[in-house]
C-alpha cells in the first residue's frame, strides 16, 4: 500500500479540525473562571455540580429523554408494519407512498415546528407536549421506513413462505418468523430515530413553552444570556452521553450499520 | 380419479399473455413426479399453484378428491422445500424442523420424538442443537427436507431443491431424497431443469414447455419416444431434418431419399431426429438403400468415449458419434445410416 | 376480498397520521399566502423585490453554496483516504468523522463561539505572536456562519462518499496506472467520476442542510447576518408576522426541492447512470 504522505497530512488536518473543537469544550468545562477561557486557569468540576442543580437544564434533559423516548416508540410501532407491507404487499402507488413516508426529511424542521404550532396548538388547542409528541414521531419515522424496509427487503421472502406451507397464518409468521430476524435493523433505526430526536432543535424551537422545554432549546437560551462553563458542563455530558451510545451500537450491531 | 388432479389451469398476471393455460395433470398417490423444462416454462409456477402460493386464475386443483382451488396455504398440510432452503436463521436446526409440529399444538414430548426420528431418517443426528449458518449446504437441504416431512404432508413439494449444490452432492442428495420418498410412500412433486437428475428418480416426468406439458410419461419412454420436437431436443436429439410423408408410411426427405421408422406417428409430423449417438458411419460413399445419406465431414471433436464428427449431407448438417476404433479426417466422404428403430418423427 | 385491502390498514395510521400532521398543518400556513384580496403570488414578488427580504435570501443562497463547495474539496480526499486505509484503521477514522455528527448541533456551534469571539482563541493566538495589534472580528459574520455550517456538514458530506468510494474496485486504480496515469491523473480522470453519485448525494445534504439550519446561523451568525430559518423564527415570534413567517416556509421548501432536482440534474449529466437520490 504506497502512502501518499500529502493526502495522510491532509487527511490528519481534517481529522483535527473535526476534532479540536470538541477537545476545547471538554477542557474549557474545567476552567476556575467564571467565563468560557482557554487555555483554561485552576481546576474544578464545579460547573458539572452546577448543571445538575440547575433546573431547567434537568427539567429539559428529562423531557428531552422522554419525548425521543415515545416518538421512536410510536414511529416503530406504525413504522415497522408499514415498511413490512411496503416491502412485501404489491399496493398501488408504492413508491408513491414511501416518498410520502419518506416526505418530513425533505421539509425543513423549523417549518415542520412551525406549521404544527400553528395548525395544532393554536387552531386546535392540542397541548404543546401532544404538538412536541407529533412533531418529533414526523422526525422518527423516516428513519424507521428506511432502515427497517432495507433489513426486510435483504430477508429471503421464502422463510415466510415456508412458513406458510408449515401451517403458520400471515400474522403468525410475521410474529414468528418476520419480526426475530429482523431485530437488528429495528435496533439500528430505534438508536438512530432517538439520537436524531434528542439533537433535534428546529421542531423542537416552535413547540415549547412555559414547563415544555426541550434540553437544546434551553440550552440555546442559556448560551443567548450567559457564557459560562456550565455550558461547557453540560455540552461534556452530552459528548459521554452520544460516546455510551455508540459504544453499545458497536457492540450489537457495529457501526457500519448505521452509517 | 387420481390422487392429485390439476383441471384446466389457467394463470395470468395481466390477462393478457398466460403463464399457464389449460393445464392438466394427474399423479398417483406415492408417485414421485418431476416438472422438467428450461426457466420460464412454468414449472415453478405450477408447483406454486399446488402449494397455494399463487391462485389460478381458471381451473380447479384436487386432493384425494376434495377441492383445494380456494383453500389458503397454511391449511394445505403440504410440505415444500425450497431452492435456497429458506431455514429460519433464527432457530436451531431441531426448532427448525419442529416449526410445524408446534404449530399444530402437538404434545411437547410427542414432538420431540417426532423430530429426533426424522433426524435419524435424514442423517442429522448430531446437528440438532446447531443454527443453520454454522450448517454446510448439503447438511441445511436435508433440514428442510426433514422439516417438510416430520408433518407428515400430504404432498411433498421440491422447487429445485438440488440446484445450489455441487455437482457430486448433487448425485448423492438425489439418491437421499429418492430413498426416503420411496420408504415412506409420500406422493411428491418435484421441479427441475435438469433432465438426468430427473430422469434418474422420477416415476413419471412432465416436460413443460412455455406453460404447456408437451410430453407426461416415464423417463423410459420420453428418452425413448420423445413425441414433440421441443422435448427430442431437450433429451438430446440432434440432427433435425425434413421429411414429407408417403404412402405406406415411407418418409421422403429433400434429397429424395426415403427413410422408415419403425414408430407408429400422427400424420402431422414431419420432423425426422435421431440421436449423434445412434447413426452409423461407414466409410463408403454410396446411398443407394433406405435410410442412407452420403456427406464430407467438416469438424471432428473429441467427446471422451468417442469422437463427435459434423458431417454435410444433402438433407443437413448431421452431428454422429463414434467410438475411435475408427478415425476419420476432417474431409473424409462417409456414408451415415440412419437405423429405422432408432429413427423418430416428431 | 379483504385479503387485497389488508395492506391499506396497516399502512392507513401512519398515513393518517402524516397527512394529519404534516400535510394539512403545511396547507393551512401555506394557503393562505396566496391571498391577498385575491388569488396571488404578490406576496412572494413583495418578498423578494424588497432588498432587505432578498439580501437574506442570497446570503443563505451565498453561504450554503460556499459551505458545499468547501465539503466537496475538503471531503472528497478525507473520503478517499478513510476508503484506502487498511481495515482495522477504517473502523476508528469513521467513528472519529461518525462522533461529530451524533453530537448536538448546539454544541458544535457553541464551541465556534469559543474560538471565533473576540476573546476567543483565534484573536488570542494572534495577537500573542503579533501578527495583529487589535482583535478581529470572526464572530456574528457570514465567515462564522460559513465555518459553522462546514464544522456541522462536513462529517455528513464524507460519510456519504466513503460509502461510495468503498465500492469502487481498487484494481481500477492499478489498471489506470498501469497504463500509463500518475497517481493524481488517475485519481482525477478515474476515481472522482466514478464518485460523482456520491459527490451530489453529499452536496444535496450539504446544501438543504445549510439552507435550512437555525442553530449554527442563530449562535454564530448574530442579529446582522440573518439567514432564513432565523429570519422565519423572528418574523413568527417577535415579530409577529405570521403571514410573513408562512412566505419564508414556503420558499424554503420550494428552494429545497428545487435544489434537489437541480443536483440531480447535474449529475444526470456528469454520470452514466442516472438519477441518484437522497
């Protein structure tokens, strides 16, 4: 393997671009100074005390689990059945149909946050928790169409089929026969589904308000009146929080599954 | 009546061309029956239709004299192994070939016995606790076959259960699965389009030719009396040639020559065939009695047991075997005989 | 038969339920911006013949092009690099490339506040060794935002390409320099239009993506540089043009789709094989 030393040199600069920025919060979370400072003086985990005192930011995280928590679950619970039908079902206006499915990446997020405010909370009065619930399962969904239809569609059609000639009804199979064997992808979409709903803050901008918080929202507004380490704080738990997840990822199903 | 009937079955995806029409079939009950023909000829459709994987458009399919047409597959109690095995990845080879017992809510221990005697059957003894990834492909084509036949079907249903074997598992898997069939008396359907494999295990064979049977007899008699030209060439018959018939059944062909078979045909025919392997080469150049035809040889190849010579004639081009006691040179003016036993008119 | 119909049920709810949600909430905001007295586009004209309106309009146009563009020139060597390195490496550079991109947006903007501001690490390298006497101004510009949107896509843009330069056979190299190409000839005649399937896919993400973003433009752009998810937010919230709000929704969807069909049409062009989607 001949090495082109200008494209390793190269490569290393983007790797570390990518990569510095993220190191700098980490050591800036440490710093003794009441503003964000690097190189950083002293030595302290006080911020990190500071962020788990501070409400709004353990109000939001909370809320933040929950809500990516619930949507991935409803987006697996209508979404698998239907990337099953649209795999194996000859339905008209198919591919129709997943674009459709397919449709909430194409419109951007601020717009999908925005038209639900106003369409459902304000028109309606759906509460903003039921327009969060809504505007997040839009998020989820694709990813579980996606990933989940691909997995069914490399499954060899003949399992169930033979199911079938063994006496199993179409119900049966799916739940016998369908659904173990596709395990993999609908853990890969569910992590995918959660991490994208967690980090997502265009839909989350609109629909929030007083008790209804989102953690990046609210941490948005801490960074638009404050600049202090908790930030840096809260930003290094985040960073453990995404490094856990990709380390079970990797575990079960590797990491090329999901890239 | 027999014990399986197909009536009249018609199948078409669009309703404008068919993939089946009109077809008819009957198989005894424990008979081992093969669909032969080249992809796209509708044997694998027709296996379908007798599992239940696809419904007929026209026609009616029967069991022991009750009507199936309309029954769903899971109801049919056939069991059919797969081209790719279609083993469930997820289960062990004994959940594997239990899959069907269980669902027929059969007692756990009843179970277990049944599935530890098809193992045995099948030679799977020691691999029953193993998944089928860790299986070769030899050993996972006998687990479908022992998941097929532990629910004891009514009809056993192979779609090119061999094909993904090679060559020399091939030839013992067939044996197997002729063995076990024939010990246990289970009538069986059985799609290839491979006619030695077929030829060798079937009781009677079905050649499918673009959604028609052209020729349902035993394999003696196809490869003895093919009765259509598509089934000749597909058996192996070479050398095609025309021929306009006589009174008292003489044949005539271009050339003048008149040629007799000793098969008894329908007036229709007018395609005269024989096998490389059944002409005669003399050295003589002469054509004077019947069933003669003079020519120069072109090419010669090297067959093994023989050698093939593609010979010139005023009726064709014809291909004849013939074993290397006697060698001819590309040039040569031979005589070929065409013996009338061997001669037939498709 | 209710054989046939089954499908239709199981995908009837999420059908329901996007139509219900995204569909109709869609057309009530969008609708009513063709009225104006009657049915019309006077709304849309006024928006983009009002020189404030458009000149936020080209900024986001100007800097999601800038910001794609810098994606395909740094990308495509990273890209290529991570694809010819051996295995074992492979695993490690991807989730280095794969970390940023699980990271919160929030976060990866906000550490750019760090080093851009005028207090920031950039300003105090550079007057530490001299070469400027007062600090620059990096933050609440175009050049922040463009930076912003790089850091944010870049990861997405290489991905992308790894995937499909992956597949490409790496005899293709040796056969090319066998017959006579250098590396750099080769990699240009041979791999980069074998990767352009790749290139537009990226591109597309790239560019929506940075069409659309709020939170890098919002923290590093500032109230001068408003891009037009911002603008969107401020016309909705404070204020108060809801009417307006809906204008900048629909031109972002519409400029959305438009850029879509435009990429692919362009790589219908450079590449044999047709359409590719996103």
């Amino acid at each position: 393997m001949r090495k082109n030393v200008g494209l390793k040199i190269f490569a290393i600069l983007v790797f570390a671009f990518l990569l510095i920025p993220l190191l700098i919060i980490i050591v800036t979370s440490f710093g003794t100074n009441p503003t964000i400072q690097f190189p950083i003086k002293g030595f302290t985990f006080e911020w990190y005390s500071k962020v788990f005192t501070n409400e709004s930011f353990t109000d939001s995280f909370s809320l933040s689990l929950e809500v990516a928590f619930i949507a991935t679950l409803l987006a697996l619970v209508i979404g698998v059945p239907a990337a099953y039908s649209l795999a194996r079902h000859e339905v008209f206006g198919r591919n129709w149909i997943k674009s459709f499915f397919l449709s909430p990446t194409i419109v951007p997020g601020l717009v999908v946050g925005y038209a639900m405010y106003q369409f459902i909370v304000i028109k309606f009065q759906f509460p903003i928790i039921q327009g969060l619930l809504l505007g997040h399962f839009l998020i989820c969904l694709p990813y579980v169409i996606r990933v989940v239809g691909s997995t069914i569609e490399q499954l060899d059609f003949s399992i169930e089929e033979v199911s079938w000639t063994l006496g199993c009804t179409k119900l049966q199979s799916f739940s016998k026969v369908v659904l173990p064997n596709i395990t993999s992808g609908i853990f890969a979409s569910f992590m995918l589904a959660f991490i994208n709903s967690f980090n997502n803050i265009p839909v989350s901008q609109f629909l929030s308000g007083p008790g209804v918080t989102m953690l990046p929202t609210s941490l948005m507004n801490y960074i638009e009146y404050n600049y202090d380490p908790s930030v840096s704080a809260l930003s290094v738990i985040l960073m453990l929080g995404t490094i856990i997840l990709m380390f079970i990822i990797e575990k079960t199903l590797g990491l090329a599954s999901i890239s | 009546m027999s014990y399986v009937e197909l009536k009249d079955i018609r199948v078409s995806y669009d309703n404008k061309s068919n993939i089946l029409k009109d077809l008819n079939l009957s198989i005894e009950k424990g008979e081992l029956v093969s669909l032969l023909g080249p992809s796209g000829c509708g044997k694998t459709t027709t296996l379908r239709v007798i599992a239940g994987l696809i419904e007929p458009n026209d026609g009616e399919f029967l069991v022991d004299n009750k009507n199936l047409t309309k029954v769903p597959v899971h109801k049919r109690e056939f069991g059919m192994v797969f081209q790719s095995y279609a083993l469930f990845p997820h289960l062990t080879i004994k959940e594997n070939v239990a899959f069907g017992l269980k669902l027929r809510k059969e007692k756990k221990a009843a179970i277990g016995k049944r599935v530890e005697d098809i193992l045995a059957i099948t030679g799977l003894e020691e691999l029953g606790d193993r998944y089928p990834k860790q299986l070769s492909g030899g050993q996972r084509q006998r687990v479908a076959l022992a998941r097929a036949l532990v629910i004891e079907p009514k009809l056993l249903l192979l779609d090119e259960p061999l094909s993904n074997l090679d060559a020399k598992l091939r030839l013992a898997m067939r044996i197997e699965i002729k063995r076990i069939q024939s010990q246990l008396g289970i009538t069986s359907v059985f799609v290839t389009h491979d006619q030695e494999e077929c030829f060798s295990i079937s009781d009677r064979v079905a050649v499918m030719n673009k959604g028609v049977i052209e020729q349902f007899d035993t394999p003696e008699e196809i490869y003895k009396n093919p009765k259509t030209e598509f089934v000749a060439r597909f058996i192996g018959f070479e050398n095609f040639f025309e021929l306009t018939l006589t009174e008292d059944w003489k044949y005539r062909a271009v050339d003048g020559t008149f040629f007799e078979s000793t098969g008894k045909y329908d007036q229709a025919k007018r395609t005269g065939t024989i096998r490389p392997d059944d002409i005669e080469i003399t050295a003589s150049n002469e054509s004077s009695t019947n069933n003669m035809v003079a020519g120069k040889i072109k090419v010669r190849t090297f067959l093994g047991k023989s050698y093939q010579y593609e010979v010139e004639t005023p009726i064709g081009t014809l291909l004849a075997n013939k074993a290397d006691d006697v060698i001819y040179q590309v040039g040569d003016m031979v005589t070929l005989f065409i013996p009338a036993h061997k001669l037939i008119i498709v | 038969m209710t054989q046939r119909r089954i499908p239709y049920l199981i995908l009837a709810p999420g059908l329901i339920l996007l139509i219900l949600f995204l569909v109709l909430p869609l057309i009530s905001i969008i609708f009513p911006t063709f009225f104006n007295g009657g049915i019309t586009f006077s709304n849309y004209t006024a928006f983009f013949l009002d020189e404030y309106n458009f000149g936020i309009f080209w900024r986001t146009i100007k800097v999601s092009l800038i910001a794609t563009l810098i994606c395909v020139v740094v990308g495509v060597p990273t890209a290529y690099y991570i694809s010819q390195s051996p295995k074992k490496w492979r695993g490690l550079l991807m989730s280095i490339t794969l970390f940023p991109l699980l990271t919160n947006s929030v976060v990866r903007s906000f550490a750019w506040i760090t080093i851009l501001g005028q207090d920031g690490i950039v300003n105090h390298a550079l007057l530490t060794i001299g070469l400027i006497s007062k600090p620059l101004t990096l933050l609440y510009t175009e050049f922040a935002i463009i930076i912003g949107s790089v850091y944010l896509f870049l990861p997405l843009m290489v991905i992308t390409l790894v995937g499909i330069l992956e597949n490409i056979d790496s005899e293709i190299m040796e056969a090319a320099e066998t017959l006579g190409a250098n590396r750099l000839i080769a990699f240009v005649k041979v791999i980069l239009p074998l990767s352009v399937p790749g290139i537009i896919v990226g591109s597309i993400l790239v560019f929506t993506g940075s069409m659309t973003a709020y939170t890098t433009p919002q923290l590093l752009g500032g109230n001068r540089n408003i891009m037009l998810a911002t603008f969107l937010y401020q016309n909705a919230t404070a204020l108060g043009n809801w009417q307006g709000a809906s204008v900048i929704a629909l031109i972002m969807i519409v400029a959305t789709l438009i850029v879509m069909k435009l990429f692919n049409l362009i790589a219908g062009r450079l590449d044999k094989r047709g359409e590719v989607s996103a």
